[in-house]
C-alpha cells in the first residue's frame, strides 16, 4: 500500500501497512505526488505493480502481516487488537474464539479461546474503560431441558473477559436478558466513564425489533452488578460521560446517577439521544452534544451536564455527532443534505468540524464519506481515495489511492477491507 503526500514538506507516512495477501498490488500516486519515504526493511517476497516474477514489494518499516479476514467483529484498546471469530457447524454459528494480538509487533497474545460454558450464546461486545482496561462482554444461556411436568427453561449469563489475557473477570446472571441479541452500547459514546460511587458503567439493552419493551440495564464493569430502573424511570436509553440518558415519564429525556438513579437534569425538547437506536451524540468539554428538536433536519445542539441547560442549537442539516477528536476535543459531525422533501438525508455522509463551545462549525462538509479519527486526524473517503485531514483546519495531510470505501477504524489501526491490518506507530 502506498500514501500519497501533499508537498515534500508533508512527505510522510502516518499509516503503515501490513501487506498480507499473495498478490496484493502496489498502487501510484500519479504525477506531480511525491511518495512517502520510509525506511525499508527487509523485502517479503510478493507480487509487484507490474506483476513481473521476481519482482517484491515490501511492507513499511514497524507494520506486521496479520490476516483478519476471518474475523466477525475487532476491538482495541491503542495497545492490543482483539479479534472475535464465528464458529459455524452446517451454516449455523454454534459459539465463538477471541484472540489477541500486539499491536507493538503483531504477536498473539492470547487465543484462539473458546470460553466455557459451550454454546448456545447471546452475543459479544468490547468495552474500553476510562482507565484504558479492555473488557469483553460475553453473554450466554444456560439451558434446563423440560423434567416431566416442568418445562424446560434457560438463564442468561453476562460474563466478563480480559481482552489481554482471555481471563474470566467475573460471571452474573443477566435477569431479564434475551439470547436473540443482547446489545452491549459501549464505545465513546455510550460507556460511562464512572458514577457518585466512582464505578465504571456501561448501559446494556436489546435492540429494537426483538424485544420492543426493551428498558436498559446499567452494568457496574467491577462486579458485574446490575441496575434496572425504578418506577421513576421509563427505561436507559444509553450513556453521557458519567451520567445515563433515560427516558422519563411525560416523555422528558434525564439526565441520570448510574449509581443512585438520582435525576440531576431533564430535556424536554429534544429529537435523538436514544443509543437503542443507534443515534450519533457525545460529549465534549461537559457538554452533551447530540441532533436537536427538529428530526427532519437533525441540527446539532448542546446541553450542560449533568443540569441540562441549554447552551447551544445549530441549523445546519446534519447526521448527528460522528466522533470527538480528542487531542482538541472537537466535534466532527456527520453532514447531510436535504431530500425533496426537506428531511435530512444521513448518507453519504460528509465530515465536519465544530467548536463544542459554541457550535460554530469550523470546517467542512469535506469528503463522500466520514470514515474516523484515528491518532489525531480525521479520516474520510473522496473520490476512491482515504484521505487524511487535520481536525483543527480541515487541511488535505494525505491521501491513499484506491480505498473506495472507509475501513474499520480503531484506536491504533485501520482494517481494510480484504483482511489487511494496518497499523499506525507513533
């Protein structure tokens, strides 16, 4: 794989590839493009450009080869990338393996593990906390077959798993759990980062369409301990840094303690801030920064936290909060355009930056499509092409030819589609 620099003077390879199929083509940046120089390490033997025998190409210096093709579902932590894979018997999945990998070398940590008890299991996610541990929630049944006149019967478990090491952490039934897919809303913007009881939380739920009274658990990462809602509250709807999002009765949005439920804020206007479905909101610099009233145009606009004051509304057409940079704490948000009939259109989605402060938008709509963030540049796909901007000025760093769609991006790496890694160093 090849990056195309802007001038000499940005003449720099910020990813580094790790070239892993047979075959895999060396692509030009064109004329009046300088390629990015770094040294080179010791040749591995694949097929050139030109596909001439003989001919090599070589991955750049500090990449490792790692084919994640087979893989269903990635997580990292900026230090280890772990990979979860499907176990299939006649077309069915039948359980999973995780395994763990350096992203200092490539070097398998830990795995492949199949976790006991065996299937049939609910689902996997991963969960890097505040204090960068990387926990995997694993939930699974165990089954009672039917004793004469009792029925059969199952209990759902959620377990959690050192992504390091595949070390069980602890074990807790998951009451009022389904095994049809329970959903873990964990990453930036749906784990809390701690309570009044200074415990890291996630908010776990079902998605909607298999259970549709689904109503939220708060899970304490510590222990395992679970917190359903109480009279007071309808049902979590996800996480704001260290607060929950909850939908209240008389259709008012809370601001929540994971720890003692207590409500310190309320919304009454609002649009979009239900992680069950998926939508796009963060917080910066202590505010909740999420689409506004107006869902056929989805403005951004700003709450305080955890009091829910308003402090901002935009007016641009919008697709919520994409991500938050967080070097300089800047929203970049996915942009849209209007349909023919003024609704907001969510993709493609275009990248832009906005001040968390203020709301004003600093730059953008750049690109066909916001792909990420990853070590402090935003990534979106143009024209074919992955091409690298700063999140202060919006500014071209770098592009990458014949990349027509975004790869998986996560802290420390990209995975391409096609099984390559590639693996940013410092």
């Amino acid at each position: 794989m090849r990056r195309c620099a802007i001038s000499p003077a940005r003449s720099r390879l910020r990813f580094l590839a790790a070239a892993v199929l047979l075959g895999l083509m060396a692509v030009g940046c064109g004329s009046g493009t300088e390629e990015a120089s770094p040294k080179p390490e010791p040749e591995a033997p694949q097929q050139s450009a030109s596909g001439a025998p003989g001919e090599t190409s070589q991955a750049a210096p500090g990449s490792w080869p790692l084919d994640v093709s087979h893989g269903e579902r990635f997580s990292s932590d900026g230090e280890v990338l772990l990979v979860t894979d499907e176990l299939l018997e006649n077309g069915f999945t039948v359980g999973v393996t995780y395994t763990s990998y350096s992203l200092a070398d490539g070097a398998q940590l830990a795995g492949p593990t199949e976790l006991d008890p065996p299937p049939p299991r609910c689902g996997t996610e991963s969960v890097v906390r505040s204090d960068g541990t990387h926990v995997v929630l694993d939930t699974y049944t165990v089954e009672t077959p039917a004793q004469g006149l009792e029925p059969a019967s199952e209990e759902v478990f959620l377990r959690a798993v050192d992504a390091h090491t595949l070390d069980t952490l602890w074990t807790s039934p998951y009451e009022g759990g389904w095994c049809h897919g329970v959903d873990v809303l964990a990453g930036p913007r749906f784990a809390v980062e701690s309570g009044s009881d200074g415990a890291q939380h996630v908010v776990l739920t079902t998605p909607v369409g298999v259970n549709q009274s689904s109503n939220g658990v708060i899970v304490d990462l510590d222990n395992g301990e679970m917190t359903h809602p109480d009279s007071g509250t309808e049902r979590f709807l996800g996480a704001a840094g260290a607060w929950v999002l909850a939908e209240l009765p008389g259709d008012t949005l809370g601001v929540v303690d994971p720890a003692t439920l207590e409500v310190h804020g309320r919304i009454e206007n609002y649009c979009c801030l239900d992680a069950i479905e998926r939508h796009r909101y963060a917080v910066a610099g202590g505010l909740l920064v999420a689409p506004g009233a107006d869902e056929a145009v989805m403005p951004l606009a700003a709450w305080s936290l955890p009091t829910a004051e308003p402090e901002w509304s935009g007016t641009e057409v919008g697709a919520g909060v994409a991500a938050v940079e967080p070097e300089s704490g800047l929203v970049i948000r996915g942009s849209a355009a209007r349909n023919e009939h003024g609704d907001a259109l969510l993709y493609p989605s275009a990248a832009s930056a906005v001040d968390p402060s203020t709301g004003s938008e600093l730059w953008g709509p750049l690109g066909d499509e916001y792909c990420g963030v990853l070590n402090g540049e935003v990534l979106v796909e143009a024209n074919d092409q992955l091409v690298g901007l700063d999140p202060a000025t919006g500014e071209q760093l770098w592009y990458e030819p014949d990349r027509d769609r975004c790869p998986t991006v996560l802290p420390g790496l990209v995975i391409h589609y096609g099984g390559d890694a590639v693996v940013e160093l410092p």
